[in-house]
C-alpha cells in the first residue's frame, strides 16, 4: 500500500499518507476499519535513505 501511494504521489515531497484497512489486535472487533498513516523518507544517521511509518499527526 505504501509504496503505490508512493507512486501516485509522483514525487511531490518526502512525505505521503497511506489508507488501508486493519483489523485491531486482541480486541472483540473483528471487522477491518480503515485508518490513514504517514510514510516519510529521509536521511538516516549515515545518509542512507530510511522511510518512517507514523500516524498522520506524529513528526
């Protein structure tokens, strides 16, 4: 899922949002619901390239 929203986003910043659906853990619900996440690239500690999964209002 992340790397077609990479895609779609046609290099438009380091920074693009993921939907998919998921199912919660341990829980009673056994429906998926659909959720939205951040995928951001960047430099790692020696410069390789390093892509962070976090949800939408984490930095």
């Amino acid at each position: 899922m992340t790397r077609s929203a990479i895609r779609r986003s046609r290099g438009s910043g380091d920074r693009v949002m993921v939907e998919l659906y998921r199912i919660p853990r341990g829980g009673r619900a056994r429906q998926p619901r659909r959720v939205q996440l951040a995928a951001q690239i960047g430099p790692g500690d020696n410069a390789e390239p390093v892509m962070t999964i976090m949800q939408p209002c984490e930095d």
